[in-house]
C-alpha cells in the first residue's frame, strides 16, 4: 500500500513552481523493480523506516517526494533542526535516518552521535552539499554508513536507503573515489600489511589479502551478496572476513573499518 504523504510535504497553491516541478517528476518516478529478491531487507510488504531531517523545505520536499514514490520505504517523519531530529529519534522506530550536516541549531553529526546512542542499530546516511573527505570521515568514525552529495545524487536516495540497510556503505561515486585515492592498490599476492600506530593497534592481527580485497570493496559501497558474486565465494563467507576485520580493526560497522582503513592506509 503507497504511503500516506506527510502533511509537511502535501502541495498548495503558496508552493513554488520550481518544487511543484520536482514533486510532480519524483511523483511520477517509481523506483520499485519487477523483481526484488526475498531476501533482501524492504519489500512493499515491509519497508524500511526512514526518517528524514534537513533544513531545507524544498530539499526535503524533493527527497520526501522520491522516497514516498518506493513502496519498499516508509517515511516515517521528517525535521528541520536538531531539536526536532532528537525528538523523532526518541519518539519512531526506524532503520535508517538521512541527515543534513548543517542545520540551524547544531550540525548532523551530533544527530548521529545521539542516534546511536538510542537507537544503535539504526543506520544513518548523511545528504550534505559539501563535497568534503575529511566531513566523510568524521560521519564514518561516528558510525553513518552512507555520504551523498546532494547535487550529484537526485533519484538514488531510495536505493541509498535500501543499499545502507541491507550490508552496504552508500556513498557519492566522487567523494568515493577521491577516498580510495588515499588507499595503496592492493596487489593479489603482495604481502599482509601490518596495523600501525599505537601498541595496541600493533597487537592486531594482520589484514589478510583476501580482507584487504573484501574491505576495499565493502569501502565501494557492495552488499555481502555483491562481493560475494565478484569473488565467487558465499555471503556467509564473506560475512565472516567482515568479522574478522572488525576484530583486527576493533571496529564495530563497516564504516568505521574503512575510516580506520583510510587513516592507517591498510592497502
């Protein structure tokens, strides 16, 4: 069953051309495929919750408006500021919560710290206009697993969506790029490369080639099932070399194991 447009984003005559213009192509816009597999998290029957918090109404008219028009996502609630985002936290179950970085009372990263906290299994994409790595990075270490540009990312916020909730990292093909430019290419049959830094991260084990080969593709933004397709091993085996590097890294998300890759340069 479609979802009931939000009374925040219901057009009237007082809205502006150019937003009626958006709302009336994302209305038209139906991302649902003919086929979507079981197995994957969000079916028409079950969508993915998603909160959507940004300080700008035609912004979040247009993002509204994309997300209403998948039936594997429910748009739970919408906010302006922080004050109201911490209030929806509290208040609606969710999966995943996308999230500007600039808002008028606070930034979006205190969003997410405050996010986790309540709500830790909850995902958290963040839509931001600044193109920005070390934004990026600061967002993975808190724990999103997602950073789009929003300029560069009209009609994809629901596969984000879908991609974050189901295994995967979302992340602007440039800004991603430009991430991966700080890793070393891996080489089949180069060495292990140890940890570096502090004792402690010393006293973690090595990255294995095959680890390296699945975090790397994990930083492009692949689900298990993906990698595991590329790599022609099963998703549970791919899962398990994601475990593994959680416990080398001592990390406890996927974007927090390519964060601490990037900054250790483990490739």
């Amino acid at each position: 069953m479609q979802n009931p447009v939000p009374s925040a984003i219901t057009s009237s005559s007082s809205t502006p051309t150019s937003a009626l213009t958006a709302q009336q192509h994302f209305a038209a816009h139906d991302s649902t495929p003919s086929m979507w597999p079981d197995f994957l998290t969000g079916q028409p029957g079950q969508p993915v919750r998603v909160l959507l918090i940004d300080d700008d109404p035609k912004m979040r008219l247009v993002i509204a408006q994309e997300l209403l028009a998948d039936l594997r996502i429910n748009l739970v609630a919408q906010a302006g500021s922080v004050r109201e985002g911490r209030r929806l936290i509290s208040r609606h179950e969710f999966d995943v919560m996308l999230v500007d970085l600039n808002l008028g009372d606070g930034t979006g990263f205190d969003l997410i710290e405050h996010m986790k906290t309540v709500r830790p299994m909850a995902e958290a994409v963040v839509i931001s206009a600044m193109e920005d790595a070390q934004h990026a990075l600061h967002a993975f270490e808190l724990g999103a697993t997602g950073y789009l540009v929003k300029n560069s990312w009209f009609g994809s916020f629901s596969q984000a969506v879908l991609q974050v909730v189901n295994g995967g990292a979302s992340i602007t093909p440039n800004l991603a790029r430009r991430l991966l430019g700080k890793f070393e290419p891996a080489h089949e049959g180069s060495p292990h490369i140890p940890l570096t830094g502090s004792s402690k991260e010393k006293d973690k084990g090595r990255l294995s080639g095959r680890e390296q080969e699945v975090l790397h593709m994990v930083a492009s933004g692949y689900t298990s099932p993906e990698i595991g397709s590329r790599l022609a091993i099963s998703a549970h085996t791919v899962n398990t070399h994601i475990k593994n590097i959680y416990q080398k890294l001592d990390v406890r998300t996927r974007a927090q194991a390519v964060s601490f890759a990037t900054h250790q340069r483990l490739f």
